[in-house]
C-alpha cells in the first residue's frame, strides 16, 4: 500500500463489514488430539463441524463467506484450504499469508492494509478461529450493536459475563458508568486489560464485579485500527506499509517486528475502547480442562467419549477413541486417547499440555506432527507401519473422487484393492481393478487412483524406497488445485 492512512477519522461509514479470522495456531494445549496437520480449529470438537466452519457459518448471513479472511501462515493456508472444500458445501473466502506468526498485532495489521486497499471504509470484525458459540443468532445480535458502535468509530471488542473465577482468560475492567445502549446491549468504556489472573484474584474480581472475560473478538474501521497501530506500533505500520505488491520483501519485514498482542500493542493505550458486555454462551477451548464448559457432565461429573469403560471415576476428563479405554477411580484427571499417542495428567496442570509438544519436538519425535489417519480431500489414509526403506498404509477413497495425476523420484507403490472398485490410471494404461487385485506402480512412472463408484474404496498400499515422506509427489494434474 502506497498511500497513508488517513489521520482523521470520518464519524460515519457506509462501509461493508469483513471478518478477519485468525487462524495460524495449532492449539498444542489440546494435543495429542491437535497437530500441526490437523490443527484445533479443524478439529470437530462440538457436533458435526470443525471449529473453524461453525466460526465461518456462525457470521452468515451478516458477513457471508465471500467476506471473511482467513490469516494463517503458508503451510496451514493450503491444509485450511482443502479442509473448507472436503464436504461438497465449498466456503470460498479470502486468505491472508503470514510468513511467520508474530502474534495478533501483526496479524490483524496485515489484514487490515488489505482491507483498507479494497475498501477504505469498511467494518472489520476480529475473531478467533476456534472458539464455540452455540448460540449463534444471540452473538448475532450483539454482533449488530458492535457494528453500529464501530460505524461510530470506537474500537469494540466483547466481554463475556464470567459465571466463573476462570484463571485461563484475560480480563477486561469496565468503567461502572454505562456510555449508552444499543439495542439493549450496554457500551461501556474500558478501563483497563488486565492478564490471566491466579485464582485469588479471580475471585476477587468476581466479588468486585465490572470484569468481563476478555474474548478476543473485535470490531473496528479498518482506517481507526491502522491509525492506532501508526500511533502505538510505528515499526509495524511502516513495515506493513512498505510491502510490495508481489510480496517479495515479507519475510524480511516480518523478521524485524516484535511478538506482541494487539491488546497489548494497541488496545491498553487507545483512547475510545469500549466494551460490549455479552451473554451469549462461549468458550475459547483452551485446553482439556475446556471440555467441562461445552459438554453436560455424567452424575459424577465426568466428560467421557469413546469407546471407554469407567468404574467410579469422577471430575475427570477421558477421551477415547478406536481401542478400548478402561478407567479406575480417576480424580480429577485428564485421559486423551489416540492411536499413536496418549496424555494423562491433572486437570489443574492442562495448560502444561503445550510444553509436552515443546519437548516432543526438542527430543526429535514426531506425534506432534501428524496423527496415523490424515484426512485428504479425496478420503483418508492410515498409516499401519513403517520400517527401514518401507510403509505402509491403509488408503480410503470417497465415492466419484480421485487423487492427483503423480510420481515418485524415490519410491514404489503396490496396491491390493480390499474392498470396492479401484480406476488406475499407470502411465497410459489404464484399468479397473476389483477386490484382492493388485498392481505395482514403479518409481518415475505417472500414475493416478480413482474411485469410479458410488460405495468407498479401500487399498493397502506398500511403498518401498529410500525416500517415503509425503513431499515426494510432483503433481501433473489435480482436482483440488494442490501444488
């Protein structure tokens, strides 16, 4: 962006409102379940969507699809991409790249130069990409008064009303005084942010009252945000201001921000921020500990899922999933599950969860990378074993679809159809196989598995090579646009 921002603020805005969803993280507190492959946002933790769709799906109508951001950094846009594309009900938004994460306010900077490119007077809503609000058309509604009372040029953000002394959020302290009302929702003035708290002082502010969770959910004219960050973050907005069109100097720019919140870079210093006291249910989902505030506890005060047998546990968390899980007498214990990998620790220790990724990548494992079942667009595969110079896996073909026309530098694949038809496609051959057939796909040789009936396909593939990591694929052809 060639041009500054304007220093006067216009009262009014007849601008559309965009949302801007931060979507970069892999929310390693709730591992061995997210991974960077499959990150917390795409997870399915309440009913049938991820996380990130119902966040997406929650703004419509009031901000369609077409309108929404999604600001990531390049590996997880590709992978969120595809994910938005899996079940036939396309989301198309927009997406925004970070060559690295630098915290919120970066992020939002980016988005925000983007926005006041194609729209210098537009509304742009902030939120995160994996919090759960069932209730969508109450945060509907409180989303309407903060529209209005960012057209009116305040910086808005939500506090959510604490039924809690959480020690898990940041908080937000309100001036008692109500500035005005919209549509029934109070605005007030903030007095200040204030940091996750230990449990004596949440206590006491739940006594005090006039604090509110701090939900990390805002809205604001794109030119009132950029102003701010001019005022309180100069070195961003410089350097956001400064990157060229073909994006070829981010990286570098990047490298020289400091890691800093948009709360802490902007919000504690402005003047104008306000805050709008919201009822709608919510939780950031910030660990396993989470779980008790979505999901109807048992008699005992259990949150079970999977295939888990329990005797006489109470206030724990246990999450199963294909293998059998047998409890005893927990207490207040977190027990995840998964097939190649499994946490137990207190409940009071979940937010700990993240330094056990830490060190699985300091001590050179990788089950924080990917879990054995990856979701593709086209299916699934399982990774069944792995050896010196082999592996493999289980693949599972969704009807009508098909992989990508490909080769191998490095490796061989033999295929054993197990259940279905398999459509393969080895050089300029190709053949229709049935149940208990197989062939063998030489390295260097083009080569494509389709499904071209109505029921799944199933095949056990063996690969065989020097090489066997997923990067070695050069794509001729592919129906989901991959690289």
């Amino acid at each position: 962006m060639q041009r500054n921002v304007k220093a006067v603020i216009s009262s009014k805005s007849s601008g559309k409102v965009y949302a801007a969803i931060l979507a970069g993280g892999i929310g390693s507190r709730f591992w061995p379940l997210s991974r960077e492959t499959t990150p917390k946002q795409l997870l399915k933790v309440v009913g049938d969507e991820s996380l990130l769709k119902s966040t997406i799906r929650r703004l419509n109508p009031l901000i369609t699809s077409e309108r929404v951001l999604i600001v990531t950094n390049s590996r997880q846009a590709e992978i969120i991409r595809l994910h938005l594309s899996y079940d036939g009900k396309a989301l198309n938004p927009a997406y925004i790249v970070e060559p690295m994460g630098k915290n919120t306010a970066p992020a939002i900077g980016l988005a925000a130069m983007e926005l006041y490119k194609k729209d210098p007077g537009a509304i742009m809503a902030v939120l995160p990409a994996d919090h759960i609000i069932e209730d969508g058309r109450s945060f509907r509604k409180a989303m309407k008064a903060a529209i209005y009372a960012a057209r009116e040029g305040h910086l808005v953000t939500f506090g959510i009303v604490p039924t809690s002394p959480e020690t898990g959020y940041g908080y937000i302290k309100a001036e008692p005084k109500t500035l005005k009302k919209i549509d029934g929702f109070q605005l007030k003035v903030v007095e200040r942010f204030v940091e996750k708290p230990d449990i004596k002082r949440a206590r006491q502010y739940m006594k005090d009252g006039g604090y509110f969770w701090n939900s990390g959910i805002f809205l604001w004219k794109v030119e009132r945000i950029l102003e701010e960050l001019r005022l309180y973050l100069p070195k961003i907005y410089n350097g956001l201001n400064s990157i060229k069109k073909d994006n070829s100097e981010i990286a570098e720019i990047y490298k020289a921000f400091d890691d800093i919140s948009i709360d802490r870079g902007v919000l504690e210093k402005a003047k104008d921020v306000v805050v709008i006291p919201a009822k709608f249910p919510w939780s950031d989902m910030g660990s396993w500990k989470s779980f008790g505030e979505i999901l109807k506890p048992d008699k005992d005060g259990n949150i079970i899922k999977g295939r888990v047998i329990d005797i006489g546990s109470k206030n724990s968390v246990i999450f199963g999933s294909n293998r059998a899980v047998a409890t005893i007498g927990l207490k207040d214990i977190i027990l995840v599950d998964t097939p190649d990998a499994t946490l137990v620790c207190p409940k009071d220790r979940a937010q700990e969860v993240k330094e056990i990724v830490t060190l699985l990548k300091r001590n050179g494992f990788t089950e924080h990378e990917s879990h054995k079942t990856v979701e593709r667009p086209w299916g699934s595969y399982t990774l069944l074993e792995q050896g010196d110079g082999y592996k493999i896996k289980k693949i599972r073909v969704e009807a009508h679809r098909r992989l990508s026309l490909q080769l191998h530098n490095y490796r061989s694949e033999h295929w054993v159809v197990i259940s279905g038809t398999a459509r393969v496609q080895r050089g300029e051959e190709i053949v229709d196989m049935l149940t208990n057939q197989s062939t063998y796909i030489p390295k260097g040789v083009k080569h494509r598995l389709e499904n071209p009936v109505d029921t799944a396909l199933e095949i056990i593939e063996v690969q065989n090579g020097a090489y066997l990591e997923e990067d070695d694929i050069v794509r001729f052809d592919d129906d989901f646009e991959r690289k």
